[in-house]
C-alpha cells in the first residue's frame, strides 16, 4: 500500500519540479535577453531607463548649485582613448563634449568611438591642467601641433562613470 503513495508523490514532485524549472528558465531567458542588449564595463546593476542626455544633465547640474550629482546618461561615444580606453566623451551639443573617466576601474574597447552608451555616476565642476590636456589630446591622436597650440587650462563639466553599458549592434 505505501508504495503507490510513494511512487504518488515522486510522480507528482517531478512534475512540479519540471513546471518550475520551465518558469525559470523563462525568466532567465528574458534577463539574459536584456543583459545581452549591451556590453556592460564597471558596474552593470544601473537601470538603463530615464537616462538623461549629457545636454539634459549639464543644463540642470549649472541650475542646481550642487557639487556633484549622481545620474544616468544615454547618447553616442564622440571620442575614446586610443591608447588603452581608460576615458571617454559624450556630445553635449554640436560643439561641446562632456569628458569621461573611470579612474581605471575598468576600460572601454578602444573601437567603440560612435557607438550609443548608457552610463552612471556622477556630474562635476573641475579645470583640466595643461599637461592633462595635452595628455588627452596625444591619447585621441592629435597633431603634434594641436598638442603644442595647449597652453591654457580649461574649466569644465566632468563626469565620473562608476559603470558603462555600450549598446550591441545588431549584427552582434
């Protein structure tokens, strides 16, 4: 007598066991399908929606009269470090970039210049030394002569990016 019970209850444990394998593999499948839309650098737990622009940022950042201020940020890399990745820039408008650095806690693909990213961390006020400058400018491949005509240092907008997620392309 026990054993149609027992052989009951094995039957009935495996089919819910098989019911709630399927439901999780459902769910893994869409987080893996999200995760699989970018290619994550530094810390990836950020939420991709509301992002700003880096226009939309600098604007409410100089109304705020705040320090710093933590945000997430959405549009197309301008410019990357050819060297090692170690910093990147974002249009602020035509004619202005918001530059980007991650105190090497991870670096970006030194080809990733025109691709669209989402990043988060925070906003800030700083001047950029002449040397830092120069610095820059032989990272992104400039002229000796564009290197050379840096003489001044230059106040501006900064970003401190905690993690970026690069957009796949669809081809990827």
């Amino acid at each position: 007598m026990k054993q149609p019970i027992i052989a009951s209850l094995v039957a009935f444990s495996l089919f819910s066991c098989q019911s709630a394998n399927n439901n999780g593999d459902n769910s893994q499948d869409a987080q893996k399908t999200v995760a699989n839309e970018y290619y994550n650098f530094g810390d990836s737990t950020f939420s991709v929606e509301n992002a700003f622009s880096a226009f939309e940022l600098v604007s409410n950042f100089a109304t705020s009269r705040e320090d710093t201020a933590w945000a997430t940020v959405a549009g197309p890399i301008t410019q990357v470090c050819a060297a090692k990745g170690c910093w990147m820039s974002t249009a602020i408008d035509s004619n202005n970039n918001l530059f980007v650095d991650y105190d090497y806690e991870f670096l970006l693909p030194t080809n990733s210049q025109g691709q669209n990213m989402v990043m988060y961390g925070y906003i800030y006020w700083d001047t950029t030394t002449v040397a830092q400058l120069r610095h820059y400018a032989e990272d992104r491949g400039a002229s000796q002569e564009e290197i050379d005509a840096i003489t001044e240092p230059v106040a501006e907008y900064m970003f401190k990016a905690k993690g970026v997620k690069i957009e796949r392309s669809a081809d990827a």
